[in-house]
C-alpha cells in the first residue's frame, strides 16, 4: 500500500501537522495592522527549476514579529534529495554531495519546518517558485497543502518603484532589475551571502521590512490594505 501512497499522494492520510496548520487559518483576518502578524520569511535551494522532476535540497527561514528580525528564530536544514543527482546543487549552492547524502528526507524535514511556521504568513522574494515546490512536497509527503498565505517581496517591490514613478514626470525604467541581489544593493541593506538558503531568507527579511516601511508611509497599515492597494495588486496569494 506505501508504493500506491507513494505513485498517488491523495490516497496518503492528511499528516497531523497539516491538519493543526489548517485550523490556524480556519478564521483568518486580514483586517489587523500589520505589526500585529507574524512572518516567516523563507528561501528554499533547489536541484533546477523544472517543477515535474526538480527537488528542495535546503529551507532556511527566519522569523520576524512585530515587524523586527528574531534573529533568534531561525530554521535551516539541507534535505536529501530522492531522484536527482546530489552534484548538481554543488555548483550553485555549494552544498556537498556528501552534506545531501547525510541529510535528513523531506518526510522528515516537512512537518519540522510547518511547525516553525505556525500561525505566521509567509514572505518569499518570488514566492510562487517556493510555494510550488513546497506545496509539492506537502502533497507528496504530508497529504495535504500549507494553508499559510504568502507574500511576495518581488512584487512589493515592482509595486513600491511603480508608486515612486508617479512622483516623477515620465514613464518608468522597463529595464529595472527585481533580483533580490540588486534590489538590496540599490536599498543599500545589509547584504548576505547569495544561494543560501539561510542567508537569502535574511536578505529578503531586511527587503521586506524596508518595503513595509514605505508602504506604511503610504497609508497602508494592515494586511488587507497591503492585498488590495491597486498599484501591488496581486500581492498576497
């Protein structure tokens, strides 16, 4: 019966911490100030970005509560991959072979990593990439679907240099760059080391609440302004 759970996700029983992580969101408000949420910020490493055959080898994660860094609260794993060669994150990510073989499955990881997310909404730089692989593993391994809304600081910030075009005459530069990289550099933000998935969850923290900030100036202060302001439409999925 495993190998048909396995060929067939859905005939896999609902796993006890996607069952407490759907309850958390059974009444969700998106009404509260923002300062009032809890984020986890995450990044997820990859073997590719073919969404049928590529895998997370690595979440890392941060969590920030009343709008500050927990640099206290962090989650970092690496995850051994099933199908795909160990070698080729070695290039990119500069995880070894022998740190995947060593790690510990996504069937193990899955359920840790939900639990440190708890009740928070989650933050990505282009999100939906993680949320794809994420919810694919989920479905694969736990039976289910993280109910964890997100939010996608790639589009806050496209949101934020649209808004600072309409204090300009003329139209804006099409050849802006929304590389978390960049984007750091041009905020002038403390900087991390890139393909690490730790160290890009902190980058896109500090990218995040420098946005937030912004918007804030704005008139934007709770969840559901930052979701149906016209010039981020889009925002939050």
């Amino acid at each position: 019966m495993a190998d048909f759970k396995n060929l067939f996700p859905w005939l896999r029983k609902t796993h006890p911490a996607l069952v407490k992580n759907k309850a958390l969101f059974a009444d969700f408000n998106q009404g509260r100030p923002l300062h009032e949420y809890t984020f986890v910020v995450c990044d997820t490493e990859l073997t590719g970005l073919n969404k049928r055959k590529d895998e997370i080898i690595s979440i890392g994660a941060v969590r920030i509560v009343n709008l500050q860094v927990e640099l206290s609260q962090t989650f970092h794993q690496y995850i051994r991959p099933v199908n795909i060669d160990p070698n080729q994150a070695t290039l990119v990510h500069r995880i070894t072979p022998e740190e995947l073989k060593a790690a510990p499955s996504m069937e193990e990881v899955l359920p840790e990593f939900v639990e440190f997310c708890g009740n928070a909404l989650l933050v990505g730089h282009f999100v939906g990439i993680d949320m794809h692989f994420l919810g694919k593993a989920a479905r694969k391994c736990l039976g289910g679907m993280i109910s964890n809304p997100s939010v996608d600081t790639m589009r806050l910030a496209r949101g934020y240099e649209e808004a600072q075009c309409v204090d300009f005459y003329g139209g804006c530069d099409q050849s802006q760059s929304y590389n978390l990289d960049v984007l750091s550099e041009e905020f002038n933000l403390p900087r991390f080391k890139p393909h690490d998935a730790l160290e890009d969850a902190l980058q896109t923290a500090y990218l995040f609440l420098f946005l937030i900030k912004k918007f804030k100036h704005g008139g934007i202060h709770t969840l559901k302004d930052l979701y149906l302001a016209g010039r981020i439409r889009g925002l939050m999925s």
